[in-house]
C-alpha cells in the first residue's frame, strides 16, 4: 500500500499542491487527471525520487520514502512520458542494464528474464534493435519492460497513451490490464478519458480533491 | 634518391619527438579536459571562476606564448622544467582547455531524461556517468574532436620555438644544409601521412559510433 500524507510542494513561492492526501491500494490500478500544469507529473516524480517535497511523507508498505529528491526507491518504476530510454544500448540491453549493474543479477539470468518480458509484452523479436529503430508503441512497452526488470511493487506512468495511435493504445491498455492480473500497482497520469476509463479501479481527479 | 636516405634518419629521430609530444598530449589532455568540463558544472562559485580563468587563457592567447612563457618564463622565475617536459605541460594545459568545452557541449547535449530515466532504475551516480552518459557524449563530440586531434598533429611543429628537434626541425637544418627544399618537402609529406591516419581512425569510429542514435 502507498500512503501520500499531506504532501506539499512549491516551486519557490508558487505552490503547486498543498496538503495532498492519496492512498493507492495493492493490485489497484489509478487513474490520475487533471488540467495541464496542475502538478500530476510533479506528484510521481516525487514518488519516483526525482523531486523534493516540501512538506508531508510517502509510505510504502509501512516505510517511509525519501521525498528529498536524493534517491529513489527501487520500488517504484517511472514510465516517463517521452520513455527515455537508453539510445546506446539495444532493447535487450536496455532492460537487462539496471538488474546487471544494479542488483547484481547474472547476466544470463536477466537476459532470460528480459527475453520473458519482452515476449509477454510482443517485442521479443526487437530485442537487438536500438531505440531509434522502435515506433512510439514499441519504444513504449520496452520502457514498460526496463521498469518492470526492477521488480517494483509500484509502477508510475506519465500519459502512457499520448501520442500513440488507436492500435497502440490498445495494446498498452492490454499491457496494463495484464499487469494488474500479475499484481504490479499502477498509477497512470493520462488525459486520455476513454483509456482511463478501460484499465482503472479508481480515478484521482487533481482539479477536485487538491488544494492549492 | 640516395639524398633521401641520407637525411631519413635524422627525421625518423624527430618524427619520434614530433609523436611524443602528440601521443602524451592526447593521453594527458583527455581526461584532463573530462575533468575540467565537469568542474564547470560545480555548485562552487570558485571553482567554475578559476576553470572560466583557466579557459580564458588558455584560449585567449596563443600556444606558441603559452609554450615560451612555460619554458623561458617560469625558467625565469625559478621554476624549470626540461624542454620536452615543458612542450608536455604546455601542450596538455592548452588542449584541455579546448578539449573541456567540447566535452561541456557534448554534456549538456545529453537530456535530462537520460539521468532521471538511470536515477529511477537505482544507477549510481558513477555508473550513470560511465555507462549512460559518457558514451552518448562521444558520439557527440566525436567529429569536433577529429578536429582537435588534427590540429595537434600541426601544432607539435611549435615546439621548435624552445629548441626541440621535432620532425619539422629536422627538416630545416638538413634543408639550410644542403640548400635544398627537399628535406621540406619530405616533412610536408609525413605529416600528411599522419594526419590521413587520424583522419582514417576518426571515419572508422564514426561509422561504428553510427550503429545507434
Ligand atoms: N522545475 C520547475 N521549476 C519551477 N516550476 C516548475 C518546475 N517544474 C514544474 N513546474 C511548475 O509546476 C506546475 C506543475 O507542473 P507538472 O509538470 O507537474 O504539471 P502536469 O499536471 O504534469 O501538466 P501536464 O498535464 O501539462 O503534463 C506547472 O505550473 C509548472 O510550471
Ligand atoms: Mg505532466
């Protein structure tokens, strides 16, 4: 479970959200909207370790996290709106660098478990292309599998449908859905109404249940 | 024909200078100019005041000076260095400098996404740099520093204002000699041969550094 306590952030003066309250539960997938420049990327990229909060904590599983912006928790993956994968290195090794150099796996056994995601995802056969040679659905699910190679209870998307067309919209909501049957937790920021409405329990609407 | 021979080794002792100054440039101002480009992204106001010094001078005057003032100046002062060692200081401290704004371009062009994309996947700040960052900077400056390293091979020639014998000095007393241009034509034609291999080895890294973009 992912308690966000009375969390506040500002940029100097300008406050973007005051006191904001969130509890995500367990296998949940939600949904979080809200107008543009309102805070919803600032939020996870707290979560994710790569802002500082001002105020208030993040609980994961009963454990704080850092909010100081130092480090991240390896529990929470960040899908990032523009993926930014790695463009040195090819899919496979795009999944397989952080649990290598990371948590020190074998590097045959993260290339099996790699070759495992990839295939359930449908890209095992871009497995030795570079980013470049991806479109915007491919580029999206080999990010979504170079977050899930970490192993992390809880999985942060930043509009994961912007910009993508219809066919690969559906297959991130397949991809989603099939995720939330494997247990992983998402919080998903889109503005995209009928994909929130297809993979979320729930939906956090910025505009209504923040203060500012 | 056998003049050729006659003065080839006198020029092979000097290409054996001319290479020392180069290969020792490069291997000094390498991670020299790494270091430096890092520095000018310090928190520490200091720190990034005396790099933009040392860059102001260093690509404010001319090498030449720099070379003289090295040897002749800080000799002056108490401070001597052998002639040799003193062209290595001087040719290092010179090309970091240009070498660190290429390598600072080559930085900032590296999106912020690439650090926080590592950052969430728990790379550590040196693994990030080596394994992320560096060879996506290489390929970016790539091309620009092919240049430098051409330019090194020409400038070695310098060093014969502080009397040592490069390759282009050795040419130079065979030619006063023998009054003959000769000998010139022959160091004009090694330091083609030289500049076409980097040239060579520049093309070869850019076609393998193309594999992904
Ligand atoms: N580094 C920063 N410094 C100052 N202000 C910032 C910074 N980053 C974001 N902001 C401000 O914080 C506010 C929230 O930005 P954020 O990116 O979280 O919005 P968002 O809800 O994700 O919007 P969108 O739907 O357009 O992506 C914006 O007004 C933005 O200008
Ligand atoms: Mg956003």
């Amino acid at each position: 479970m992912l308690e966000i306590k009375n969390l506040t952030k500002q940029y100097n003066e300008n406050v973007i959200f005051k006191s904001l309250n969130l509890t995500v539960n367990d296998g949940e997938v939600l949904s979080v909207v809200g107008p543009s420049g309102i805070g919803k990327t600032t939020l996870i990229k707290i979560m994710a370790g790569l802002e500082t909060a001002n105020d208030g904590e993040i609980i994961l599983n009963g454990n704080p996290i850092n909010t100081n912006g130092e480090s991240s928790d390896v529990n929470i993956g960040m899908i990032f709106q523009d993926f930014n994968l790695f463009p040195n290195y090819t899919v496979i090794e795009n999944i397989t660098l952080a649990p290598v150099n990371v948590s020190k796996q074998p590097k045959s056994e993260a290339i099996k478990q790699a070759k495992e995601l990839l295939d359930s995802l449908g890209m095992l056969e871009k497995a030795d292309l570079y980013p470049y040679q991806l479109s915007g659905g491919q580029k999206q699910r080999a990010a979504i599998a170079r977050a899930l190679a970490m192993n992390p209870q809880i999985l942060a998307y930043d509009e994961p449908t912007s910009g993508l067309d219809e066919a690969s919209t559906h297959q991130v909501t397949e991809v989603v859905k099939a995720l939330k049957e494997r247990g992983v937790t998402q919080v998903i920021i889109t503005h995209d109404q009928p994909f929130a409405e297809a993979v979320s329990d729930r939906m956090f609407d910025f505009a209504t249940e923040v203060q500012r | 024909m056998s003049y050729l021979i006659t003065i080839i080794p006198s020029l092979m002792s000097g290409l054996k200078t001319t290479l020392g100054v180069f290969f020792l440039t490069i291997i000094g101002s390498v991670p020299l100019g790494i270091l430096v480009s890092l520095g000018m992204k310090s928190p520490y106001f200091t720190i990034r005041w005396l790099i933009n010094g040392y860059i102001w001078i260093m690509r404010g005057t001319p090498l030449l000076l720099q070379l003289i003032f090295i040897y002749y100046g800080l000799g002056m002062m108490g401070i001597t260095f052998p002639r040799f060692e003193s062209a290595i200081i001087a040719f290092i401290i010179n090309y970091a400098a240009y070498l660190a704004e290429i390598f600072r371009g080559g930085l900032q062009s590296v999106p912020r996404g690439q650090y926080d994309a590592a950052k969430v996947l728990g790379f550590s700040k040196i693994q990030t740099f080596f394994k992320i960052v560096l060879p996506q900077v290489i390929k970016i400056v790539v091309p620009s520093f092919g240049n430098e390293v051409i330019n090194l091979v020409k400038d070695t020639s310098l060093v014969y204002v502080i009397g040592l014998g490069d390759i282009l000095r050795a040419g130079n007393i065979a030619a006063s000699r023998d009054v003959t241009l000769t000998p010139y034509l022959l160091v004009g034609v090694m330091y083609l041969i030289m500049t076409a291999i980097v040239t060579l080895l520049l093309r070869r890294s850019e076609t393998v550094l193309n594999t992904w973009r």
